[in-house]
C-alpha cells in the first residue's frame, strides 16, 4: 500500500492517467488485450476526460464495472450509463463495454450470468476503485447481506450480489453487484482514487485502527495504491 498525494485534482487525474494507460499498454503487448474495471461514483470523472483522449489502441480494451446498482442501464444512477458518458468516449469509444445489469429481477438472480460474462476478463489488468466515508469500496458496503460471500476466498466467485443497509451513501438503490474481494485482489494494478479531507481522515483512521471497515480489509489482502487530492 501506498500514498499518492496531490495539491490538485487535475494533477491527481493526470498522473493516475499515465499510470493506468502504462499499465493497459502493457497487458496489451503481453495478452494481446487489457482489461480495465473502473468504478461509478463522481470522482473519476475527471480521469475518465483524460483517459479518452489517451492514445492508446483502444479497440483491445475491455472495460468492466466493478459494481452496479440494480437499475436499468439507462437509468440516472446506473454506474454502465455514467462509464459510457464519461469514459467510452473520443478515443476510448473504440474500447468494448461489459457492463453488469442483466434483465433479471435482481441480483442474485442475475449472478451466475455475470459471473459468465466476467470470467473471460480475468485477471483485471487494472482496477480503479472509489471509496465512500462510510468506509465501503466497490458495492462492498458495511454491514450488506452478501458481504462475507464477497470476502469468501474458498470460493472462484467475480461478482456477487449484494444488499446495502440504505443510507445517504447508498441512495435507493440498496441491490448491487460487485466484484468480489478476490477477484480485485487478483489484479495486476489496483488502485483506489479518493478526494476530499473527509475520506482521507476517515481511510487514515481505519487504516490506523484495523476498523475492519471493507476498504481496509480488502487492503489487508490486495496491494492498493492511494491516489488521493483535496
Ligand atoms: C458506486 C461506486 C462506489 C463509489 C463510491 C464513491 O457505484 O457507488 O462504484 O464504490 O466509488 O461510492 O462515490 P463518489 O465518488 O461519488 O464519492
């Protein structure tokens, strides 16, 4: 584990660009493809700006979700539709899009087929997360029904679905589907993008405390660099 620290998030955004196109150029000269999980939420925004303009050969690369919330992919808080807006995009439009919804009811429903979907990707050539100040990463939030599932190592599991406990963090949209812990931890690049003093006190705190809280756990298994800016 590492911390990046920035005095800007244009700053923040660049660097993580460069590193993360290296990373993609990379899987693509040794496998001939990258696959690249990227996380909904605000904050990437400005990365995935940066990221179209990236010349990069886009056409063999894979871009996944690293959770979802159960909503329609055209729906305002559908992480597939935000990562098509904001990512697939200028040069990254020639990129493939794996997203996570299936037409099922929820999403436990819906695993074995995501889990097929997802499988062929594997291991990510890199993952982006985001964290919440409650602590959670990816849909692994504290608490959910489905959380031990996603931190269950015995099994070969990608995705899993999951229930948040409903909080200002999750909004309405408490069914997701995420990666498992395993399945980031398998990367080959994870990194987790933060803003704001809020989160990083609250990471600093839980890092220094062993809380227990998902994003530490998953640090207490994965080699998660930091890129935090104000
Ligand atoms: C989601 C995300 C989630 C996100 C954090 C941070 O779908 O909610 O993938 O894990 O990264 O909630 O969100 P913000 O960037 O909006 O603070």
């Amino acid at each position: 584990m590492g911390w990046h620290l920035f005095d800007t998030r244009e700053q923040q955004a660049a660097t993580l660009a460069d590193v993360i196109a290296e990373r993609l150029q990379q899987e693509i000269n040794e496998r001939g493809f990258a696959s690249w999980a990227v996380s909904g939420g605000s904050t990437p925004a400005p990365l995935f700006r940066v990221m179209q303009t990236r010349p990069l050969p886009w056409q063999q690369v894979k871009i996944a979700l690293v959770d979802e919330r159960w909503v329609d992919s055209e729906h305002s808080r559908s992480n597939e539709a935000f990562v098509r807006t904001e990512l697939c995009q200028g040069l990254a439009a020639a990129a493939s899009l794996t997203g996570m919804k299936t037409p099922h009811a929820d999403p436990y429903a819906a695993e074995a087929m995501v889990n097929e979907r997802y499988q062929p990707l594997q291991p990510f050539s890199s993952v982006l997360l985001g964290m919440g100040a409650d602590g959670h990463t990816a849909s692994l939030f504290p608490e959910a029904e489905g959380l031990e599932a996603a931190f269950d190592s015995t099994q070969q599991k990608t995705c899993v679905a999951l229930t948040a406990r409903r909080s200002e963090v999750t909004g309405a949209e408490v069914q997701r589907m995420s990666l498992t812990a395993r399945a980031i931890g398998a990367a080959r690049q994870i990194v987790l993008m933060i803003t704001g003093a809020e989160k990083r006190a609250v990471l600093e705190q839980a890092i220094q405390e062993h809380s227990g809280l998902p994003v530490t756990r998953l640090m207490e298994q994965a080699a998660i660099d930091i890129y935090w800016a104000p």
